[in-house]
C-alpha cells in the first residue's frame, strides 16, 4: 500500500513503501528551519552578535579583576613628610592627587564618593617612624563602598600598590638583623677574649694583685658596658614583632557611607537587573502578541490615541514590577541591607527604572516580527546590560571603550539611581539629574516605538 | 439670511476619494483613485488578489501614509479586519467590554448591543464562553459584532465572507442588508462576484492599483465598451484562423474574453458588431454555432478588468 509523503520526489512512477523514518522526511524539515533562519535575517544576525558582544565584554571583564585595565584614581592624605619615597612608587601605578589642608580627609571621602578617586587613603603621622622601629604602621584607605565589587578589588589592588614598597621596609628590616647579629657576635668574641686575658694574667699573677687591679679593672669595666651594648642591640631584635615581618604596612578600610553595608546596595543592583530582564522579555513578547491577535490593528481602527496603548502598558508592568521590588527588598532583609530612603524620591526612582525598561522592551517588540526575535533581541541587549552593570565585573577597571559603554546603557544608571533612593537617603532634588536622563531616554525610545507602532505595525 | 449663507450644505457621502495614491517604496500600489461612497450605500470593492482593494481600505482608515484627499463625513467608523482581531483566551464578555471600551461605549450598553447584534448573528453561546471555544463562522461574526459595538454609521468590512461556508455568507449577507435598513454605510471587499452583484448598490473594481469601473451594475455595464457576451462553438479552429479571429477583433477594439480550444467568448459593443464578426467568420469557412449572446455578467466584467 502505498500512502502520502512516501513516495520521494525526483524518483518518477516508481512507487516507494510507506517508510515514517524515510530520510528525505527529516531533510525537507531541516531544509525548512535553515530557509526559515536565512529569511528571517534578524535572527541569525542576533544569533550570531551575541555570542560576539559578550565575548567581548567578558574578555575585558575578566582582565580587569587580575589586571586593571584602566588608571586608578587615587586621592592622598599624608600627615607624614617622610612619605614622597612611597608616592613616587607608587605613580607608575595610580594617578595619585595630594590633598592637603585640615580637612583633607573629609575632602578624601567627598572625592572618592563622587568618583574622583577610586581609592583615597591616609598616611598616619608615625607612619616612618614606626617602621623604623620595627612595628606595623596602619593605612586607612576609603572606597566607593555603594559600589561593592569595585570597593572589594580597590583595597587589592592598594595593596598589589604598596608590595614593592613593603618588600622594600621588609628586606632592610632584614639585613638590619644580620648586621646586628654579625656584630654582637664579633664584639661577643672579642669580649669572651679579654675576658679569656684578664682570667690568665689573674691566675699568673696571684701575688701581684694589688698592683695589676687598676687595669684589670679597666678591663671588666669596658666589658661589662660592651655587654650592655648588646643587650640594646638584642632588645630591638626582641621587639621587633612578627605582623612587621610579615606584613609591615596594614590597610584598614576606612567606613564611606555610615550604617550601610554590601547587601544593602546590592538590591538595586539585584532589582534592576531583575527588572531589565524580565521587563524586555515581558514587555517585547506582549507587542508581538498584541500584533499577532491584531489588537494593534483595532486600537487604530478604534481610533484609539496610541499614547494610550502605550501608557497601558506601562501602568501594567508598573505595578507588576512593584510586586517584584518589594518582594526583592524583603528578601535582601536577612542578608543584612539596611535602607535609609524617602517614599517619595524611592518611588520616583522606581517608576522611572520600570519606565525606562519597559520603553525598552516595547521598542523591541516593535522591531521585532516574532517572538523568538524579541526574545534573542531582548538578550542580546540584557546580557551584556548585565555584565556592564558593575555587579560582575569592576567596572573602574575595565577598559575606557567598555567603560564608556557602561555608562551609556540605562542599567548603570539605573543602578545608580536605585543606590542614591534607596540606600543614601537622597531626595527628590538630589535625583533629579538621573530621573531626567531615564527621563530623556524613555521619551526618546517610546517617540521611535510610537513611529513604528503608527507607521509601520 | 446670513444663516443660509453660513450654513454648510449637508454632504450626501459618506467617503470621498479623490487622486488617492499608495506607494510601498517604489511599488506603487495604488495609483490615482477617485470614487465616491454615498450614504447607505453597500459599497462593493472587487479585484484581483494583491490589486490593492486592502491597501485602499488601509488608506480609507488612515493606517497607511497616502497622497490624495480623502473626505469622511461621518466621525464614527467600524472597521473589520480579515483576521479575527479579538482574544481567544477571554471569554465572548471580556472581549465585549474591551472593544467597548476602546469605542468609548459604556459597558452596559456594549453588552446589550452585544446581545442584541449575536441574536441577529446566530451566536447562542453563552457570554461566559472563552472567543477561542466558538467555531469558524461564529469568530468571523463576533470579529464584526466587536467592530460595531459603537453603532458605527460606516462600516467598513475587509474580506468578510472569506473562509464562510454558504449558509454563513447567506447569513452575513442577511445581516448587511439589515444593517443598510438602519441607514448604515457598508464598505466591504469580496471576491464573491455574483453575490457582490446581487447584494451591493455600488462597485468599484481595482485592477493592478488602477479604478477599473466604478457605479452600480447597470452603470458599469453601460460604461464598458461591450455591451453584449457572444460565444461562439467551433467544429475545428486551426490556429491560423485564430490568430486571424484575434486580429480582426483588435482592430475593432472587441474583447477577446477567452479562448480554448473550440470555444471562443467575445465582449462586443452592439448586434451589429455580432453580424460584423460572424460575416468574418463565415468567410474563413469554418463550422461555427453561436452558443450564447446575451448582456455580460459581472464575471465577464471582471475578466475584462483583469486582462
């Protein structure tokens, strides 16, 4: 018996058995998904660029946590003069500011908070002087704490910074002991053979004792005060301590940011990127549904203003989103965050974060002609989002082409604002420069998304 | 006085298109088209396949950038896209109180025009159901219930009867007809040529973008240069005689509407030209009989505007 789909073309009359496993059924299916995949030209070329683009950001990513790829920024405080033999070793590394003046240290935490330095540190007045006693002396350095990755790989590369230096306080520290065990021992000899001296021209001169006394005398005191010489000299041995071997310079993290710590500032980071994520996926695959089922085509046949449509959309994701940074917020509660927020400035920063994500996510939907190019669309634009977003990856130390990437994205700046309402306590006029940047850019993507949704969906 | 002077006179249109012109990059789509649809009318747009009869009636709705003018009297249109636009997974009221509300029309009485409009429909489904559950023909009806919840006075209807089975169409027919009773406006594209002419007051046929003819039957009949349908039977009809058959029409400006193999249809002006034709005919000394001669029908106009 002889049933469709058997008969393979290019084989004229003869007529094949029914055979469901027949290879030519498999090959016209692949044929299909590879035409399919050609024709639709932008789903090979997102394909195809993301693996691209993340290998890029995450080479650079990764060559910045062992090596930073761009020039520190450091600010100085040093109470010390004997410090300029540090410093200029330092120069080769870091692009060191000396600050001076009495308020030097507030001006320190001003510049590191608002990027001027990534590292600001401080250099106690009996830095040099301890050192040359043989103790630890302490440095107390600040960083950018809302930023933690970034603050962690700061205190590292510090003291990646200052190991030539100490090597340099460790290796003269040691060469030191040798000269003094060298010479306690020669005197220690030299002394054992006076004293060998004085013992045989005693024993010799028994008799004569009252005669020679004078300069035996003269001898045993010469000796005992040598002895006492190398009583001090093993006394600096003895007080040298094993934390100034081992390490004779301390970097102790200075606090930036009063009552706040990690977890704290990581939720705006977990909330944005979140948000980014799901906000995009939702968001494109929800235009090509509503393109799909003709929805769009009614809103226009209703006259609807499309405004309108799109303000829907965002009232929607606004309180779906709302669900998602509560819930993130209460769970980022026993970790240890602690939020310092006013409501008003908090929301704000929210709805603009949604706002902007959701312009995102509309505009791709609006590009995009099915759902598997919204959703390659949406990852290859939230993926390298991610890694550029400062939680993976220090961004200071990444490249100045990736860095500038990093701050063009709405992610870094998102990040940014979420930190300042949610944890800083900021107001409403102190955020207002970064709700007026997502501002702008949510007006620009949601007049691109009105063209295409007017003239071209 | 200054009353009558100011007073605008009521136009008795509902569309006025005049040098309507579409363009999708270079391809232009549609190229100077002028018609008008006057008040209760149903306005039947025929052609081809891709000769622009959804393009016009993008433009006619604005979803498309056009050259031309195009005057809408009345504010209040309903539009029925050929896709079923409504969603499946909503019951039939969900998706009554959504369009209605698009239409700006209050939810009580987008639902009891719901009612009313499925009653005249035949969808006895109960509001509860989800718009996925219904059959074919019962989402085509509900595709144009959900357009006209406002109580438009234009309806504009894209390829209402495609994919309908007789009764169906028989059913939607029924209902435009009713709908042109209440003194609405009916704009639709069909490929249903003998239906389109027993059911539209008005026709506009398209052919590659162009107005091919424009009026009601009677006026495109009388407008096309054939005037009478003449088909003639051959016993045997070499090619030769064919070509000289084709000739002798095109230099006298007859149509050839078809030809096979003995068979030869011809679009001709008057019983003269008929007498003209068959003399010709005669003198190539062929067997022949004339099977029909009669007024065309809109298939044979349609075929002409295709050609």
């Amino acid at each position: 018996m002889v049933q469709g789909g058997g008969t393979p073309p290019g084989h004229g009359e003869r007529k094949m058995k029914f055979n469901p496993l027949h290879h030519l059924r498999l090959l016209g299916m692949l044929f299909k998904e590879f035409k399919l995949l050609v024709r639709r030209k932008k789903t090979p070329i997102l394909v195809l660029s993301l693996p691209l683009i993340l290998l890029i950001v995450y080479s650079a990513g990764s060559n910045a946590i062992t090596n930073p790829q761009a020039v520190i920024t450091v600010g100085v405080c040093s109470e010390d003069p004997q410090t300029s033999e540090i410093l200029n070793m330092m120069e080769g590394n870091f692009k060191l500011t000396k600050l001076e003046g009495d308020d030097c240290i507030a001006q320190l935490m001003t510049g590191v908070k608002a990027g001027d330095y990534i590292i600001g540190f401080v250099i106690p007045s009996d830095f040099t002087t301890k050192l040359n006693q043989g103790d630890q002396s302490m440095i107390t350095y600040y960083v950018d704490d809302s930023n933690p990755l970034t603050a962690s790989m700061s205190g590292f590369f510090l003291e990646q910074g200052f190991n030539t230096y100490s090597r340099g306080v460790v290796s003269s520290s040691e060469q030191e002991l040798r000269s003094i065990a060298r010479d306690t021992r020669t005197k220690l000899n030299s002394t054992i053979l006076v004293l060998n001296t004085t013992y045989s021209v005693l024993e010799s001169n028994k008799g004569l004792l009252g005669l020679t006394y004078p300069i035996i005398s003269e001898y045993l005191s010469d000796s005992i005060n040598e002895l006492i010489g190398y009583d001090d000299d093993l006394r600096f041995v003895e007080g040298i301590s094993v934390d100034f071997l081992t390490k004779p310079v301390y970097f102790a993290k200075g606090t930036t940011y009063e009552n706040v710590n990690s977890a704290s500032f990581n939720f705006a980071s977990i909330f944005c990127i979140v948000s980014i994520f799901s906000l995009l996926l939702l968001t494109s695959t929800s235009i090509i549904f509503d393109k799909k089922t003709n929805y769009l085509l009614r809103i226009k046949a209703t006259g609807t203003f499309i405004p309108t449509y799109t303000v829907s959309k965002i009232i929607f994701y606004l309180i779906l989103s709302l669900a998602q940074f509560f819930l993130i917020m209460l769970l980022m509660l026993p970790q240890g965050a602690v939020f310092n927020f006013s409501f008003g400035a908090l929301m704000a920063a929210f709805a603009m974060i949604t706002i902007t994500n959701t312009s995102i996510g509309l505009l791709i939907g609006s590009l995009s002609e099915s759902e598997n190019v919204a959703i390659l669309f949406s990852l290859t634009l939230s993926l390298p989002f991610l890694f550029l977003s400062g939680a993976f990856f220090p961004l200071e130390f990444m490249p100045g082409y990736v860095k500038f990437f990093a701050r063009v994205i709405p992610l870094h700046s998102e990040i940014s604002l979420l930190k300042q309402a949610s944890v800083l306590g900021w107001n409403l006029e102190m955020i207002n420069p970064l709700i007026t940047e997502l501002g702008l850019i949510s007006l620009i993507l949601l007049g691109i998304n009105y063209a295409i949704i007017k003239f071209k969906s | 006085m200054l009353d009558k002077l100011f007073k605008k006179k009521p136009k008795n249109y509902s569309i006025k298109v005049t040098g309507l012109n579409v363009s999708y990059g270079k391809k232009k789509v549609l190229n100077n088209i002028h018609f008008t649809i006057n008040k209760k009318d149903v306005f039947g747009i025929i052609g081809l396949s891709g000769s622009g009869k959804s393009t016009l009636l993008k433009s006619l709705m604005g979803f498309i950038n056009y050259k031309g003018l195009i005057d809408k009297t009345q504010d209040s249109i309903g539009y029925c896209p050929q896709e079923e636009a409504f969603f499946n997974e909503l019951s039939l009221k969900e998706n009554i109180l959504l369009y209605g509300n698009m239409n700006s029309t209050s939810p009580n009485i987008a639902l009891s025009r719901a009612q009313k409009l499925m009653n005249e429909l035949m969808i006895k489904e109960s509001l509860d159901k989800l718009a996925g559950e219904l059959s074919g023909g019962q989402q085509k009806r509900l595709n144009i219930i959900l357009s006209i919840l406002h109580d438009p006075n234009t309806i504009i209807l894209d390829e209402p009867f495609a994919g309908l089975d007789y009764m169906n169409r028989l059913l939607l027919w029924n209902f435009i007809k009713h709908l042109k009773r209440k003194g609405k406006t009916i704009v639709l594209t069909t490929h249903l040529l003998n239906e389109a002419q027993k059911n539209c007051n008005n026709l506009l046929i398209i052919s590659k973008g162009k107005k091919f003819a424009l009026g009601s039957i009677s006026d495109l009949k009388r407008s096309l240069k054939f005037k009478q349908y003449m088909s003639i039977k051959f016993n045997y009809l070499s090619k030769e005689n064919k070509d000289k058959i084709k000739t002798y029409c095109r230099r006298r400006n007859y149509w050839v509407l078809s030809t096979n193999e003995r068979t030869i249809s011809f679009g001709i002006p008057d019983v003269n030209a008929r007498r003209k034709l068959l003399s010709m005919i005669k003198r190539l000394d062929v067997k022949y009989s004339v099977t029909e001669f009669r007024p065309p029908t809109l298939n044979e106009l349609f075929m002409v505007s295709v050609k």
